[in-house]
C-alpha cells in the first residue's frame, strides 16, 4: 500500500492501538525492569550489612592489635578463594582480608566514622584469574570499647560481592519478563483485532445498506444503528429523500407544463383551422403567447423555489424581510399599511436565500394586498429535537376581511393546478406551499388572535 492511499479505519485503529500497546509494554517493562533491579540491590545491601553487622557482633581483637574472625564462618565463601564474597577490616594500624580476598585485586578500604553505613558500587575489581569484574561494596564503621589503657577503637567492616550473582538473577528475570510480555502483547493484539472487528460492524452494516441502495434493492437507509451513526444515516437518508423529490418536482413540472400548454395550443390550432379574420386571430395569438408565457414563468418560478440546498448555511431573515417590505410599502402606498416585526434576536433560516425571499415575500405580499392599515410579521425558534438546531417559525397576520373556513382547506389543496389558484390569493400562495414542503414544513391558515384577519403560519422542523 502506497502513502499516497488512505487506510481502512480498521488498519488505522489496529496501528493506532498497536503502536500504543508497544509502547505501554515497552515502558512497563522498563519500569520493571528498574525496579526488580532496585530490589536485588536493596536485598544485596541488607545482605552485605547483614554479614557486616555479624564481623562486628563476633570478631574480636587480640592484645598485639590482630583482628580475630568469628570462630565459625559467617558465609562458606568468605574461606574460598576468589569465590566472590570478600570481607575486609580496616583499623588505624593495618587491616585483614578475609580468605576469599586473597589473590584479588580489590579496591582499598578507607576509614569510616563510627556507626556510618556505605552502599556503593558497582566498583571495578580484578578476579582470581586476572579478568576484569565489579563488585558491590558495604562499609560499616565501628568502634570497640577493649576495656584496657587503650580506650575505644576504632575499625571500619568491609564486605564485597562480585556483580555475577546479581547480574545472572537480573538476567533470568530479564528473559522471563519479556517472554511473558511479548506472550500478553501477541494475545492483546488478537483482542484488539477482534474488538475493533466487532466495533466496525455496524459501519460495514452502514456500508452493506448504502450498496443495496445503490443497487435498488432499498430505498433508504434503516433507522436501527448505533447513537453515533444516527447523524449520518440520517442525513444520508434526508439527502436520498430530497434527490428523490427533485426527480419528482422536475418530472412533475415538466409533465404540469406540457399539460398546460396543451389548451393554447389547441386554441391557436382551432383559430387556425376557422380561418378567424387577422386582426381577430392576431389579438387571440397575443392573448395566448401572454397565458402561455405566464404558465411558463409560474413553472419555472415553482421548480426552482421548491429545489433547496440540504445542508444550506445559515441566512439572517431581518435584513431580507425589511427589503421586501420598504418594496412593498412603495407598491401600496396608498394604502398606507404599516408592517411589524416581533423577530426573535440572531434567529435564521438555514435554506437558500431565493426561498426565503419568496416565502416572506409572497407572504407579506397576500398580506399587504388584503390589510386594511395593518400587517405584522413573527418569527421565532420552532420545535427543538435533541442535539438538531431547532426549528422555525414564521407568521404573517393581517387586518383584513380574512379567509371563510370553508376555503381554507380549497386554497392549500394539494395538487393544485397553476390557473386554478389564480384566483383568490392567486399563485403565490401555491408556490408557498410548494416551497413549505421541500423544506418538509407544515403551511397553516386561520383566523389572527392578534389583528382579526387572516394567519399563515409557516412550521419548519428540526434541522439535521
């Protein structure tokens, strides 16, 4: 695999843990390793002492000044020579080696004050047989009380032990230690595979799903996976919907324009075949080509507000909503309607700005055409789900004669044809509603509490 390509998450998550268990095995090894090490030397100082604390509990010393050793040997070694464990006496006047010392080179001893302990080492001696070696080195300070002219005196104890014995223990330790984290380090890799294989399952689900709606044996992706995945089933579901309507809306638009159409053209065809009188036939071809150009326009005008961006960045709606108005204040003017706004502070639209302009825009324009002085404008934040951002609402009350009931539901009737909702509030309404739906909203119409006209309410749902 070149560098250039990028790695499945399962390769990435095994190298990842990988490299992270090397290193956690690596530095638990280390920290044993230091500490089965200070050990040893621990228990190698309390040794030495121990051998030191027993010159000192049953050597003696003769009247000529000559130290005598123990009667029995405090260690089998110290009589051998150059078996590694040496013993050695320092005092003001000369000093004694023990048996093993002989033949040696040892490091010499200085004097110690009394009741002074020295741990050091490991210090470089020469074996019995000439080669190089170290040795660790315990120093005890005494002083003796002969009970003679002679008064205290003084002598330093000195015990050494060859690295051999430490060095063999540090390293059958050594290979047992990386034996065994070497076996736990393979059996927690083989668990870390496993576990990352069980892990991915449901992204291979994800996977398998999205083939089977590539390949049409699905129409969407189900709603069964884990919380950290819904996000993005859900929004690959609400992208597969929203492709899905615009094929719709496209066809539908195309089959309602050709559909439309079909009545000035058979018109023009019949005024053809009657062999109307020219000026009779030129005013009905331009009353036609004008019908035909409106049809045109108002189809264009639906598909293209009803087409929105999914995942459309978030657009301020005060800055729009107070152009439209100054326009339509102009246009009706002589009216004289004054339009508020009760907008909620930073609240935003998340769609295209195209349909936010002709939303409020048709809107307010129904209001301002059937106000008698007033129209007031609301928006606020809508229904909140989870984590999403929360939904919108718009209102648009005005002061008119308002809507009977028995026309509310004609007027937001589905399916609709263009010419016949002309007539009322005309098509602007329909292209609300068309615009409400892509966004997958409700479009509602009642009597105002507030102004006592007429209400449309806009509900768009929780974003993704």
């Amino acid at each position: 695999m070149s560098w250039g390509q990028p790695r499945s998450l399962q390769a990435r998550q095994l190298l990842a843990a990988s490299l992270g268990l090397l290193a956690f095995l690596a530095l638990a090894g280390y920290a044993l390793d230091r500490a089965f090490l200070e050990t040893a030397e621990s228990n190698l100082r309390q040794r030495l002492k121990s051998y030191a604390l027993a010159y000192a509990a049953e050597g003696e010393f003769a009247r000529s000044g000559e130290f005598i050793p123990p009667y029995e040997a405090i260690d089998p070694r110290l009589e051998m020579p150059g078996s590694g464990l040496y013993a050695e006496v320092v005092f003001p006047n000369g000093h004694w080696d023990s048996p093993s010392a002989v033949g040696p080179e040892l490091p010499a001893g200085t004097m110690l004050p009394p009741r002074t302990e020295r741990f050091e080492g490991p210090l470089p001696i020469v074996e019995l047989d000439g080669a190089p070696g170290e040795a660790y080195r315990f120093g005890y300070g005494v002083i003796q009380d002969p009970g003679d002219a002679r008064g205290e005196f003084p002598y330093t104890i000195y015990i050494l032990e060859n690295t051999t014995q430490l060095s063999r223990q540090v390293e059958v330790f050594r290979e047992a230690l990386w034996q065994y984290l070497g076996g736990a380090g393979l059996i927690l890799l083989l668990l870390q595979g496993l576990i990352l294989r069980w892990s991915l399952l449901p992204l291979r689900r994800v996977i398998e799903e999205l083939k089977r709606v590539q390949r049409g044996l699905a129409s969407r992706m189900s709603e069964r996976h884990p919380r950290e995945l819904e996000p993005l089933t859900e929004s690959i579901n609400a992208f597969i919907e929203s492709e899905r309507e615009n094929l719709d809306r496209q066809r539908n638009t195309l089959a309602d324009l050709a559909h439309s159409l079909k009545t000035p053209l058979a018109v023009l065809r019949a005024r053809l075949e009657d062999q109307a009188p020219e000026a009779e036939l030129r005013e009905e071809v331009d009353h036609q080509l004008r019908r035909m150009g409106d049809l045109v326009s108002y189809q264009l005008a639906r598909a293209a507000s009803a087409g929105h961006a999914l995942f459309a960045a978030p657009i301020a709606i005060e800055p729009h909503a107070e152009q439209i108005v100054r326009g339509l204040e102009k246009v009706y003017a002589s009216k004289g309607v004054l339009c508020e706004f009760e907008l909620a502070e930073g609240v935003q639209f998340h769609g295209e700005p195209g349909d936010l302009q002709e939303l409020l825009g048709n809107l307010l324009e129904n209001a301002f055409k059937w106000a008698r002085s007033r129209v007031l404008l609301t928006v606020r934040p809508g229904e909140v789900a989870g984590n999403r951002r929360p939904g919108l609402l718009i209102a648009v009350d005005d002061d008119g004669p308002g809507i009977p009931e028995e026309k509310i539901a004609l007027i937001l009737q589905r399916g609709v044809r263009g010419d016949e909702r002309v007539q009322g509030h005309g098509i602007g309404l329909a292209i609300v509603q068309d615009i409400v739906r892509g966004y997958r909203g409700t479009l509602d119409v009642c009597p105002s509490e507030e102004l006592g006209g007429a209400r449309f309410e806009v509900k768009l749902p929780p974003g993704l």
